[in-house]
C-alpha cells in the first residue's frame, strides 16, 4: 500500500449521469474531481477553432500539450476565456470522440489527470479512468444506463439549455460515440473486470450517489 491518496475512477458512456455522480461524490467525500471528457472536449475546441485536421493525430497532440486551462469554482477557462458552455455543445463531443482517438493526444493528456491526483482523495470520471490512467484505484465503477435513458437525458439537458434537437437525432448520435469509443484501439469504453457494474436506468441520481458512497466504504474506508 502506497501513501497516495484514494482514486474512486468512474467510467462509462456517454449521458450516462457518470459526471454528475461524480461530481456528487467528491463533494460528498470532500474529494477533488478530475472530468476527464472536458481535456478531451477542449482539445476539440482548439482544433475546431484553428481548423486542424481530426486526422492528424501529431498536431492534435500539440494542442493537448499546450492547453491553458484553469478549472475553477465550477467553470472552465481556456487561455482566459470561459468555454464551460461551448464545450457541451454537441458538435464538440462529437469531435472530442475522434480526437481521442490518437494515441499520441490521449498519452500527451496522461500526466496532466494525473496530476488531479491530490489529498484529500480524486473522484475521475471518463472512459479510461480505471485502466490507464488511475490503476491503482481501489474502487473502479463502470456506470452505465440503457441508450434510450441516455438519449432522453441528453434531449432533456439540451431542451433546458435552449438547443432544439430531435429525439431521434440524439439517439443516433450516442449509438455512433458509443461504438467509435468501444471500438478504439486505445483505451477503448469497456468493462473491465475489476469495475464494478452500476446500471442507473432505473436510478435516480441520488440512487447512484448512494450506491457509490457505500462501495467506498465498505470497500477502502471500511
Ligand atoms: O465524457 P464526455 O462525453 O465529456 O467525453 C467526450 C469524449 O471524450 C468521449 O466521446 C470520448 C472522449 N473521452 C475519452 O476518450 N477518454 C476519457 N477518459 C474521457 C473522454
């Protein structure tokens, strides 16, 4: 056993409520929390906004290396300006999911999650939290929930910010992410043995908090 502090590492698909449990927890445990998707999502942004190649996995790792990102009381700012909203955008998480695709941008990503490590302890959320970048964590979760539950929340999130998109849409959407993230070469969304399951189609948020919480702590802090 090592002094490093406790990593709770929570993988799974998208619109799956991974990060708002995530979020949950570590405010519940004091712990930090490290969103994974947001590095990848603003790597996105800059390529978007540069007009870089999603193919061109070299130059999508430079961006990677030189992100001026500040996380702070709940908002995002990169080089000064707040993207907290623009990275939601779903134009982004599409091209999030095809950037980290390239090994060379989620190896230029590693040190800087791992870094989110610190006391008190670190809730990660993602889709390699468990595998690559935190192994050592002594509770892994893969949280997931059935892809029409998912296609509903994300329609209801994105109703609520004012973004109109058809039902059918965000389904399809979420079917192409899910099988371009599964499908990876590196670090591909799966179930890893050592994670443990938690189906939240018929949870509620605070379910799921619950159901984490206690894993913690009858399992690490017992
Ligand atoms: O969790 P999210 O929807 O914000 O993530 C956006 C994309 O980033 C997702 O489609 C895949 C990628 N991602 C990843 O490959 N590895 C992670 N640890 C987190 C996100």
């Amino acid at each position: 056993m090592t002094g490093e502090p406790p990593v709770i590492a929570i993988d799974g698909p998208s619109a799956s409520g991974k990060g708002t449990v995530a979020e949950r927890v570590a405010a519940a445990l004091g712990f930090h929390y490290l969103d994974s998707g947001a590095l990848y999502r603003l790597v996105a942004l800059e390529a978007l906004a540069s007009g870089t190649a999603m193919d061109d996995g070299d130059a999508l790792s430079r961006l990677a290396s030189g992100l001026d990102v500040a996380f702070a009381g709940g908002r995002i700012r990169l080089a000064g300006v707040d993207v907290t909203d623009a990275i939601r955008e779903e134009a982004v998480g599409t091209a999030a999911s095809r950037v980290a695709a390239h090994p060379p941008v989620r190896r230029a990503l590693l040190e800087r999650q791992r870094r989110f490590c610190e006391t008190p302890g670190l809730v990660a959320d993602g889709r390699d939290m468990g595998s690559i970048v935190f192994p050592q964590a002594p509770l892994k979760v893969f949280l997931t929930a059935e892809v029409g539950i998912r296609a509903e929340r994300r329609h209801k999130q994105l109703m609520e910010k004012g973004m109109y998109v058809k039902m059918a849409d965000v389904v399809e959407e979420l079917r192409q992410r899910d099988a371009r993230d599964s499908a990876r070469p590196v670090a591909p969304l799966k179930h890893y043995p050592d994670a443990l399951f938690l189906d939240t189609t018929h949870l509620t948020i605070a379910d799921a908090v619950d159901r984490v919480l206690g894993w913690y702590r009858e399992r690490v802090r017992g």
